[in-house]
C-alpha cells in the first residue's frame, strides 16, 4: 500500500475522493434507479474506491445479493455508498478496492439500520465476492474466496453454489447438453445449502448442469446449453425464484474472461 505522508495528505485524498463522490451524485440526479447505478458501476470501475493507493495493494471484490425476500439493498464500504438500490440476483462486477481488512455493511435501500455488518480482510491481488444470503430474517454475509489464476491449457474451471434456502440438498449434474439423466451419475451429490463447492476443471465445450432433488431425478433447475472457451472461469448458482413452479433459478457469473 502507497504510503501516506502526513495528515494534510491524508486530508488531500478524503477531499479528492469527496469531491469525486459529489461529481458522481450530481451526475446521477434525474436519472433511472438503473441508469444511476450503471453510472455508480462505471465510475467505480474507473476511479477505484480510493485514489490514494498505489495498484500493486489493490484486492479485488464482488458483491451478490442473494436474499430472495430482501428489498433492494445498498453495499457501504467503510462509510461510504459504493453500491446503491442492488436488486436481488444481481452481482456487481469486481470493484478495485486498497487491500487490507474493510468494512462492509449492508441496507435496505434509503435505511440506516445495517442488516448485515462484515470486517473482511482483503491481501492484494486477491478475488473475494461478498453475498447476502438466506431469507431475510435468518440474512447474513457469505465471504467467499474466488480462485481466478487462469485454468489449465485447453480447460475451464466451473465452480457451483447453493444458495437456494428452500431447497433441501440437492444433486448437480453437469453433463453434455441433453444427456439422459437416467443414465447420468451426479457430479456433486448431496449438496445443502450454502455450500460452495470446489472448481472443477474440465475441457472447453458445451454443456448443460442441471439440479435435482438428492437421489431424485426431478430437475428444478436446468442452466440450457453453456458454451465454455477455454481460460474461462465461470461461478453457477443456485437461488429461490419466488413465484415460479418450480421456485428455483440459477445465475452463472462471470468470474474471468
């Protein structure tokens, strides 16, 4: 991490970042609760959390909502709004941020009780994604180490999650695109919720994962074809759909390439 001079620099950088921050909300007035945070993601992406800090003491971090009967959220980071009206299912890309150990707490929307308070220690160039999970009354945040050191020649790594909270254990099946799942033996068996599973690395290609019931051959959630390039690396998960029959869905992130 760059080294601080003084509290009149420390005091120069608050200011630059205050003023950054003040440019970014008045950019944002008028427009679409969308539009406003596509605006607060880009400028994130570009600015970075703090100019103060030098790049080689930057950690990486990504934050999921995954809360199916949570409203809208926004993410602090050490006192400031980074993130803003988060709807459930949506993951923010990677946010450059000083690495150290910081302080992350989530609200619903336009509140300032904390529903969820982490100190998250982050070393530099590491990859971490923050989730709230769980129903809201039981809601609490899953720190999750992300692997993105590239896949092996020719390989994509696939890493799957459950966070599905009504759903009991389940089987994943990753399979060739239309396998028949009577022929098939799970690849993860077992699975509760809030479980993440190891990456799995198997050749670039096609392929369809499809989750059931454990020792069931019921598929409630079916990915459809994926195709995978090789060096890619992709995160699948699980999640309650409400409103739905059956009431389950899955996201697939992406974590590189």
């Amino acid at each position: 991490m760059k080294a601080i001079k003084g509290i009149s620099g420390m005091a120069t950088c608050r200011q630059r970042d205050a003023a950054q921050m003040n440019g970014l909300r008045l950019a944002m007035q008028g427009l679409s609760r969308w539009s406003a945070l596509a605006l607060a993601a880009v400028f994130l992406a570009v600015v970075g959390i703090s100019g103060c800090n030098d790049s080689t003491s930057v950690a990486h971090l990504r934050v999921l909502h995954a809360s199916p009967d949570a409203p809208n959220v926004d993410i602090n980071l050490d006192g400031k709004n980074v993130l803003t009206n988060v709807a459930y299912k949506a993951a923010s890309d990677y946010l450059d941020v000083p690495a150290g150990t910081h302080t992350i707490k989530v609200y619903p929307t336009g509140t300032t009780n904390a529903v969820i308070t982490a100190n998250v220690p982050l070393a530099k160039n590491t990859y971490t994604t923050v989730a709230a999970i769980n129903f809201v009354a039981k809601i609490e945040g899953k720190v999750i180490t992300d692997d993105n050191s590239a896949p092996t020649n020719g390989n994509v790594k696939v890493r799957l999650i459950h966070f599905s909270p009504s759903a009991g254990s389940v089987d994943i099946y990753v399979t060739a695109p239309g396998a028949d799942l009577s022929n098939e033996t799970p690849t993860l068996t077992n699975v509760p919720f809030d479980t993440v599973s190891d990456y799995l690395s198997v050749p670039a290609g096609s392929y369809e994962v499809r989750v059931t019931p454990t020792t069931t051959k019921e598929v409630v959630i079916d990915s459809g074809t994926l195709a995978l390039t090789a060096g890619q690396i992709r995160t699948g998960v699980a999640l309650d759909n409400p409103g739905t029959t059956p009431p389950f869905t899955a996201i697939v992130l992406k974590d590189l390439n």
